[in-house]
C-alpha cells in the first residue's frame, strides 16, 4: 500500500514529455547562426569571402526557426502542465526561464561590456531585457550582440504564459490567432507609415526585431497537435493540420520549406521569416511525432550540439571574431580553400569547447536547480 501510494505521489507531481528529435533542430538553427555570421564578419576583417555565397539571410533563417521552436515548446509544456495539473504555475515558469536564460546571458552582458566597450544606456537596456532595442540603435559591440534575440524571448515570456489562465483550449487557441493578427496589423501599419515618412523607421526596426509573432506561430501549432492528441474541441481545419503528419505531406511540406529557404536566401522577401516561421513550425511537430515522421535528427552528435545549443549561440562570436583576427594577420598568403577550411573548422570546433565549458563547468549547477521547478519533466 506505501508503495503504491508513494507512486501516485510521484505521477501527481511530475508528468514527462520528451520530444528527442528537437535537440537536433536546436543544432542545425545553431549552426545556421555560426556559419552565417562567419560569411558576415569576414567582410568586417577583410577576409576573403568564398564567390557567389550569400548567407546573410542564413542566420536569420536560423534565428526564426529558433524563435518557432521557443514559441512550439513552451506552449506545448504549459498545455500539458494545465491537462496535468488543472493551473499553470506562474511562480514554477519564471524559475524556470530565469535559471535556464540569466545565468549565461548576464555573464555575456559583464563580460562584453567590461572588455569590448558600449554606451552605458546599451548596458542598461541590455541589463533591463531590452538588448533588441539596444541591437536597433546601433549601440550592442558586434561580439555579443546575438543577446538581441534573448531579450526579445524574454519579453515573450512576460506575457505569453498568461493566455493559459483561459480555460478552454478552443478560447486560448484564438486567443493566440487574434494577437497574431494584432502583431501583423501593427507591422504592416508602421510599414505604410515608413514609406510615408521616413522617421518612423527606428521604430519599424524595432517592431521586426520583436519576431513575436514567429513565436505565436510555433504556439498556434502547438495547440493544434495538442488538440490532434488530446482533442478537446472542434475546429473545421483541424483534419487539414492532421492531414500534414501522411509522408506524402511531409514530402511535400519539407520540399517547399528547402526551395523557400533558398529564394530567402538570394532574395530580400518583405516579412519573409513568417513564412519560415510557419514551415519550421510544422516541420518541427512533424519531428515531434516519431511515429510517422519522414526523417529523425536522433544523432548523438546532433544531441550534444543541441544541448549546448544556447551556449553555442551566445559565445560564438568570442571564438569567430578571434579566429579572423588571426587569420587576418597570419594567413594572408593561404589558399581560398585552405582559409576557409581553417576559419570553419576553428570557428566551429572553438566555438563547441567554449560552449561545452559553459555548460558543464558553468549552466550546469543552474539547469540542476531548475529541474526542482519543473511540473512536466523534459
């Protein structure tokens, strides 16, 4: 009797939900990051660029499948937390981001300012989650300034978590398309006002570096296969997003995801990341649904990738623009080919070490004590 007893306890206060193709998709959006930036920064050195190879669309592509994911998962754990546990637990969910983002980031953010300079209002505002503002103004040294993107999930969170006080799946479900729509009719307001009057451009620049809207859309879908898996209510499209999970489909769906991301890539598409946002989002919960999916990114490599992913992300750059340093001042009378081999093959096997040594010898203390917080076990 004690043990059974002690087993419903432990079921009570803990469910688990693990999706291990994800790691693999924080991998590759990682790594979309890295080799982007390092195209990016040889133009800054002086460094020659391999011919015909633009990749400054890459990154972003990178960094939206990032905020897809962001917006995916957390949603899909709160869905889970409320079928579990009846409420979210606000406390738990702040906990559970602060040990996850601040550690790191704050480190970063003394560590970049104290050696590479920056204004004190960009320290501020950086110190306060507001580096996209920061990032907009010019103001962030190009060596840490990928901490953009963490301000901008981080503002996310303030709010997003909230939509989840509505009781019903059907409410939040529009809930969520109604803000979307909300963010769209903002953008494309300030976007008129931009071609009428050109000092409204900072704050265009501000609106897209909010990218809140990719996030929602990684949420829309994450309520949707919720709703595949724990049907709670009717929607007339539900069969069409259910329909998206046949190989065919998948097929499909992947094909145009890779022949868009190229044209994203050659061209300048106006809002372009929405349509990104909304492909990875489905790829991503294709992934999700081991049974049926077309492909995996279960790879044990790609696993430890995506598992320092976030340090990866933040420290990359330390390593990136000190390898072109050096390559700038030694290598001047290299080979194109043995050049690049060196910066991508020191960039990326620098940029894993560092990232390696932060999580294990630094985040790792912290993701321990998060773990006390977590109501779905991942």
């Amino acid at each position: 009797m004690l043990s059974t007893s002690n087993s419903e306890v432990v079921k009570k206060n803990k469910a688990k939900v693990f999706f291990p193709n994800l790691n693999g998709v924080r991998a590759l959006a990682a790594l979309m990051v890295v080799v982007s930036h390092i195209e990016l920064h040889k133009i800054i050195f002086n460094v020659r660029r391999v011919p015909g190879l633009n990749l400054s669309n890459f990154g972003r592509a990178g960094v939206t499948i990032f905020f897809s994911l962001s917006g995916f998962l957390i949603t899909y754990l709160l869905l889970e937390e409320k079928r579990n546990f009846t409420a979210i637990n606000f406390k738990s969910f702040y906990m559970r981001r602060l040990l996850r983002i601040w550690p790191l980031y704050f480190l970063v953010v003394i560590v970049g300012f104290s050696f590479f300079g920056g204004s004190l209002r960009a320290f501020l505002l950086s110190v306060l989650f507001l580096p996209n503002l920061a990032f907009c103004l010019q103001m962030l040294p190009a060596i840490f300034d990928p901490i953009w993107s963490i301000g901008t999930e981080e503002q996310f969170y303030i709010f997003h978590p909230h939509f989840f006080r509505i009781k019903k799946l059907e409410h939040i479900f529009y809930a969520l398309i109604a803000f979307i729509i909300f963010i769209w009719s903002l953008q494309f307001t300030i976007d008129y006002l931009v071609r009428q009057h050109p000092m409204y451009q900072a704050l265009h620049q501000v609106m897209y570096y909010s990218r809140f809207d990719n996030m929602m859309i990684g949420a829309v879908v994450a309520v949707l296969y919720f709703n595949k898996k724990h049907m709670e209510f009717q929607f007339k499209f539900q069969k069409v997003f259910n329909s998206l999970f046949r190989k065919s489909n998948q097929f499909i769906l992947l094909f145009v995801f890779l022949i868009y991301l190229v044209v994203y890539l050659r061209y300048e598409i106006h809002h372009g990341d929405i349509l990104i946002a909304l492909l990875a989002s489905l790829l991503i919960v294709n992934l999700c649904d081991e049974e049926t999916a077309i492909f995996s990114l279960k790879h044990k490599y790609l696993n430890y990738i995506g598992q320092i992913s976030y340090g990866i992300y933040l420290l990359h750059k330390f390593v990136l623009l000190g390898v072109l340093y050096l390559v700038q001042r030694y290598l001047i009378q290299a080979s194109l080919i043995t050049e690049n081999i060196i910066i991508y093959g020191a960039t990326i096997a620098g940029t894993i070490t560092l990232a390696s040594a932060s999580y294990y010898g630094y985040e790792r203390p912290f993701l321990t004590i998060k773990k006390r917080f977590q109501k779905i076990a991942q």
